[in-house]
C-alpha cells in the first residue's frame, strides 16, 4: 500500500513537472523574441525637425546618494529646448540641498518642494502631480531619481516619438543590481515581464497590454491630462504600469523601445529594498483578490523553484531496486530544472548584462521570489504597516487595480 502512494505521489508530480517544462519553453521563447525584435530608441526613421519644449519630471526623496549623478547628466543634454521639474518630496537627507546646488548653476534646473503628502496618494505619485502643476512643457517626460541619461536620449525621444506620431514612447533602461541578492533575484522576477509585459505586447495594438517603465516614459501633456494625470492613479504601487495600462485602454499610440545603451536606473537600492518590492506586488493583489494571490504564489514557487529539490529527491532514489515511478520523475525534474538555468542565463546576459555566474543561483532566486510573495500575502493579514522608500503604509492603503502579475 505504501508503495502504491509513492508511485501515486511522484506521477502526479512528474505530470506537474511536464507542465512546469512546458511554461518554461512558452516563457523562454517569449523572451528570445522580446530581446531580438523588440524596437531601439535611436534606430528608427527621423522625419522630424520639431523641438517642442520638454518638462522633465523628477521627483526625489531620500536620494542623495543619486541624484546628483542623475541632475548632472540630465544639464549635459544635446537637447536644448527643455526644463527639469526636480521635487524634493520630503526627504530628511540632502537631496533638497543637491537640488538647489544644481538650480543654481543651471537656469535649466526648477527646484520645487512637494507640500505633505495628502492621505490616499501614494507618495511618488504625489511627488509627480507636484512637479506636473509647475511644467510648462509641450510633452512631459517622467523619471527617477536613480537614472542616468547619455547625452542624446531626449534628442533621440522627441524625434522618435514625432517622428512615429505616438502619443507616449516609454523606454527599457538597463537596471542596475547593487547587491549580490538582487543579482541573483531579478533574473527570475524578470521572466515573466517577457510573457505579459514585454515590448511585443505593448507594441501590438490588438493586444490591451499597456505598461510604462517608470525611470522614461515621455508623453504628450494633453494626453497626460486626457487620462487623469497621477490622480487617476494616485494610490497605485505600480503607478506608472497603471498609467501605461490606462494609454492603451483609451486608445492612445504607446509605444516601447529598448534603451540600455542609452541609460541606466538602479532597480533596487539593497537586498531588503528588493524584499519591500516583492511584498509590496502581494500585498494589494491580496485585498483584490485572495484566492488568485495565493494562486499566484503556488504558480510562482512551482516555476522558479520547486523542480530543483524535486531532481535532488529523485537522484537520491531512484535505482534499479527502487520503484519505476522514480524514473520519469527524474527525467521531468531534469527538463524542468534545465529550463531554469537556461532562462536565468538568457535573461542574465541579454537582458541586465550581468555575469553569466549570477544564473547559476537562480534557485535561490527563484526561492526568494516565492518566499517574498508569501511574506506580502502574510503582511496583507496583519494591521501592520508596510514601509517603502522611507514611508510606513497601511496595508490597506495599497491598491493594484490596473496590473496584475
């Protein structure tokens, strides 16, 4: 009888493990086709001789260990017909003195000091509606703090989105990993924006997949205010996802384009600031919906991580004395497992340029992943507050009412 529930147990997880492989190759060729077709910035054609002015929107809090890199790269511009909008949003360190250094050495530079945060905005987007009531651009191009531009970006922006007649172009940064957790943690969070979130899909007019990298999107001030500016999302986490979802929606021209050569932007400060970002995804998606977070959960830790013990418990049993069921076991957890490397590596070096020893981790990855996911469906129990970038949030207060995972 014992013998018969073993069986029984490793062919249902065989059968689990097929369909885990099967995920894999559907996601591996997701991303082989995001990093090979997906459109560049600076390669398009130019039939625009227009410079309208461009706002950029810069919003700041506690970030004095980047935002002077970033002001410094942003006065350097080969561009010429724009302002940077730079808000402190309340920040205790020195980022509203590194501010005012650089409004005074740069005309082009407009200091502004967000007033407190309203109840039910989330911070950023307070920061960013601040900053919007004093532009006095054509088009509007919003960024963080962390990112670094070369000097043609907004040159190549406003001609590539002339040019084309779109009403928001938004572009793909390459993200900068700090921490040897994080290098190991975002190549497996990474995948999945292939499968939904990549530039194929927002791209394809047919598909109603809208999504905005919050370090560049540029998009036209009337379109801006046409879809409720930041207040339509004011308590979102993933505010400019919701925003990018809310362009498509309406029926406005998005579109998404590769950057990496161009600029760059820090995804995660530390390995505890990566951990916040993980339950912060959880958390809201929770409130919207337990049944499919806890679904989510499950679907993720079966991807990323759980075919690895599964090969280490077959190796060790299975053998010609021990029971047939074994075999395929092992065989499906070795597919599966493969797979895994496979898109770590791809995702590691085509996608963050990173070293190809950082996918060897990727079951650690994936296994901080799922238990970050289960640590933001927990907090999402309790009463507690919820910290990110220096603020303390009810759990409540989060909302994710346009992006799903």
């Amino acid at each position: 009888m014992d013998n018969i529930a073993l069986d029984v147990f490793n062919y249902i997880f065989t059968a689990i493990l097929c369909g885990v492989f099967l995920a894999w190759v559907s996601l591996i060729s997701s991303m082989y086709k995001s990093f090979t077709k997906t459109p560049y910035l600076d390669k398009f054609k130019n039939s625009s001789n227009q410079t309208p002015k461009v706002s950029i929107i810069l919003p700041a809090r506690n970030e004095e260990k980047f935002v002077g890199k970033c002001l410094e790269s942003f006065v350097h511009q080969d561009y010429t017909n724009y302002e940077i909008i730079a808000i402190d949003d309340s920040s205790d360190d020195k980022t509203c003195e590194i501010i005012e250094k650089y409004a005074k050495s740069s005309e082009k530079v407009v200091p502004v000091k967000a007033g407190p945060k309203p109840d039910g905005w989330m911070g950023k987007n307070w920061a960013c509606i601040e900053g919007f009531k004093r532009a006095s651009g054509d088009l509007l191009l919003f960024t963080d703090a962390d990112t670094r531009y070369s000097e043609k970006v907004i040159s190549f922006a406003v001609a590539h989105l002339l040019s084309e007649k779109l009403d928001v172009l938004t572009v793909i940064p390459r993200l900068l990993c700090l921490d040897n957790i994080t290098k190991i943690t975002l190549p497996m969070l990474s995948t999945f924006l292939h499968s939904r979130y990549s530039a194929l899909n927002v791209n394809n007019p047919k598909k109603g997949i809208g999504y905005f990298f919050g370090s560049f999107f540029i998009i036209k001030k009337e379109i801006y205010e046409k879809i409720g500016t930041h207040e339509k999302v004011k308590h979102e986490i993933i505010e400019d996802g919701a925003l990018g979802k809310i362009t498509k929606e309406s029926g406005f021209r998005l579109k998404m384009v590769r950057g990496e050569h161009l600029l760059d932007a820090v995804y995660s400060r530390s390995s505890q600031e990566m951990w916040n970002g993980l339950e912060r995804l959880m958390v809201p998606l929770y409130h919207q919906n337990k049944s499919y977070a806890v679904g989510v959960f499950f679907a993720v830790s079966f991807i990323l991580f759980i075919p690895v013990p599964f090969l280490i418990y077959s190796l060790v049993f299975v053998s010609p004395n021990h029971y047939t069921s074994f075999l395929p076991l092992l065989i499906s957890a070795i597919f599966s497992a493969g797979t895994i490397f496979i898109a770590a590596l791809m995702e590691t070096k085509m996608g963050l340029n990173l070293k190809s020893v950082y996918a060897l981790f990727a079951p650690i990855g994936g296994l901080i992943v799922s238990c970050g996911f289960l640590s933001g469906i927990l907090q999402a129990n309790k009463s507690s507050a919820v910290t990110w970038r220096g603020r303390k949030y009810s759990v409540k207060e989060f909302s994710q009412n346009y992006i799903n995972l």
